[in-house]
C-alpha cells in the first residue's frame, strides 16, 4: 500500500475490492457496504457487478459469483467471501442508458463474523448536495501488466469537484463530435451526476466519493457526497453519482 497518512486510513476504509471471473478474463472494482434496518447492503457499479455498461447499453460479460476480499479479523489475513449473483438471485440483467437510471447495484449480504465499515459514518444530510473544497476516492486501481488473480492495492485519488463540469463536458463533445446536437439530453444528466477533475484510473469503479468540508468552527470535515463511475475523456473529467441519488437507490 502506497505511503497514508491517518486521515487516508481513517477514510480508506470505507472501500473494498471486489472482483468478478468471466471466462479467463478477471473484472476488478470497488465496493462500500450500507446498513438499513440492520441490513446489511454492499453496494458498486452495476457494470462493476452485471458487466453491464450504461454507456454503451450492452452487457460486456456476465458472472455468476462476485469475489469480495475482506481481511477476517480473528487472523488478521485477507480472506476471499463468495457472494452468489446469479440472476436466480439477483434478478435478471437489466440493460438501460445511464440518462434513465444511475450505474449502481446494492446487494444484501450476510458478513456472518466479519467487521465492516458502513458508509453511513459518513453520510451527513447536510453536506449531502454541498460542493466540497477538495475530493478523496480510495479504491483499487487494475496494476500494469498481468494481474494476480485477486490482487488488490488501496490507492488515493486527490481532486476537485468541477463546478463548470457540464460545460466541460458539453463543449469537449464538440470539439470531437462537430455534429453532435445533444445538448439538452447531456445537461439533463446533471440531475444524477456530477464531475471531479482528472480521469480516474480503472479498479475504482463503484468507490465511495468523500468531500472534504469546513464546519462552522472552521475545522475540516470530511463527508460521503456520491460514487465514482466512469471516465469521460473528451472533457478529461471523471464522472460522479450524486450522492442523494445513490442513497435513494440504496434506500428503496
């Protein structure tokens, strides 16, 4: 694990990689876990899970057994925990635009012994929608090369919220897509997303967004403000969940 410092070991671990097996191909990602009702949720990227991408509404691949590695506290060790999504379970696939629905999928999950970290330590209705003076994503980005059958490192992506995101965004299409007449559609998906600056590297799919914030007595506090989802090259931007939207995925 790269050099952290305690405030990224304090919000680190919130994130846990995941990992899914299509053929010899592995899939890796990034999870968070979300008690409701004493149920307990863990949540990513539908495409993380299904394979299925809202971008390009198709499904890639598809698998039957989601990997979650979780260090088991009695030995201290990682430990590899099967859960079962097969659409008997799960439900069957759905294929959607990310402009009719966001790009998550929550699924109840028995941790039996082990200890978790839920989101809702970090989820403040107050700061839920608010722009944050600096963003922190910890996940698990693929390595170069070949790739370890479950290998996994924590890593730190340090950026900004882009408040002209959209813009960006818009403008970016253009300059690469000269013909492209969409503009209303794209702004419209600003009730679901938003932009950090920078793209994210791939692994960090499904990471829990965290915006760093002053309180009334000037101190910094640090927040769940969404997910991370995917990068959007023509603009240099990576594309985020809003949080409140995330949150009324997972609570219903």
């Amino acid at each position: 694990m790269e050099k952290f410092d305690q405030l990224d070991k304090l919000l680190s671990k919130y994130s846990y990689p995941i990992f899914t097996l299509s053929g010899n191909t592995q899939h890796s990602a990034t999870a968070f876990f979300y008690l409701d009702n004493e149920i307990t949720y863990l949540v990513s990227n539908y495409h993380s899970i299904k394979g299925m991408s809202p971008m390009h509404n198709r499904q890639f691949w598809k698998s039957d057994i989601l990997y979650l590695k979780i260090i088991n506290p009695e030995t201290n060790k990682f430990q590899i925990v099967n859960v079962d999504i097969r659409e008997e379970i799960t439900g069957q696939t759905e294929i959607f635009y990310m402009d009719n629905r966001i790009d998550l999928f929550k699924i109840k999950i028995d941790i039996q012994n082990l200890n978790v970290n839920f989101i809702n330590d970090l989820v403040n209705p107050l700061y839920i929608n608010s722009i944050p003076k600096r963003v922190l994503v910890y996940g698990y980005p693929n390595p170069d090369g070949i790739q370890d059958t479950f290998w996994s490192r924590i890593s730190k992506f340090d950026s900004q919220y882009n408040i002209d995101g959209f813009d960006n965004f818009y403008f970016g299409t253009l300059r690469n897509m000269p013909r492209f007449n969409e503009k209303d559609r794209m702004y419209a998906l600003n009730r679901f997303y938003f932009f950090i600056n920078g793209m994210i590297a791939g692994g960090y799919s499904g990471a829990p967004i965290i915006g760093e914030f002053e309180n009334e007595q000037n101190e910094k506090v640090y927040y769940f403000i969404g997910v991370n989802f995917g990068n959007e090259p023509f603009s240099n931007q990576t594309w985020a969940i809003r949080g409140d939207k995330a949150l009324e995925y997972i609570l219903n």
